[in-house]
C-alpha cells in the first residue's frame, strides 16, 4: 500500500476508534488521523504475529485490524495522559 492509502486507512480506523471510544482527548482531528495510521500498523502487525493478516489493502478485514489497533494506541495515548 502506498503513503495516500495508509493515510485514508488510518483516518478510518482513527474516526471507528473515536466512534467506539468516545471522549475528550484534545488534539482534534489531525489526532484522530495519526492515532488511526498508527493503529493501522500496529493492527497490522499484531494480525500478522497472530497469522490471521495484516492491513495490506482496502477489505473488511485490514480495516477492522487498523481499527483495533487504533482503539490499543488510543487507550495508550489516554494513559499517558492521565500521569
């Protein structure tokens, strides 16, 4: 996948994650969409360490790993906060 399609994957998965996890964060929109591209890598790590795939295109399923990956790095992001 290219830089563009990582991006569009990610801000998905940032807006899903956001729609699941609701909350006052801050940060804003440009948040929600580098917390989205992360979790789409880490989604997609964590599926391919798990053997069921990874976020390798536009499916059903690269989006739901990207978007479990956001909602783990958004739980993070909110940890880190508290402290």
């Amino acid at each position: 996948m290219g830089i563009l399609s990582w991006i569009v994957l990610g801000l998905v998965a940032g807006i899903l994650a956001k729609w699941i996890m609701p909350g006052r964060d801050g940060g804003g929109f440009i948040l929600t969409v580098l917390l989205g591209i992360a979790g789409a890598f880490v989604g997609g790590w964590i599926g391919s360490l798990l053997g069921f795939g990874g976020a390798g295109g536009f499916s059903l399923a690269s989006i739901a790993t990207a978007t479990v990956g956001a909602i783990l790095i958004l739980l993070l992001y909110r940890q880190l906060r508290k402290q």
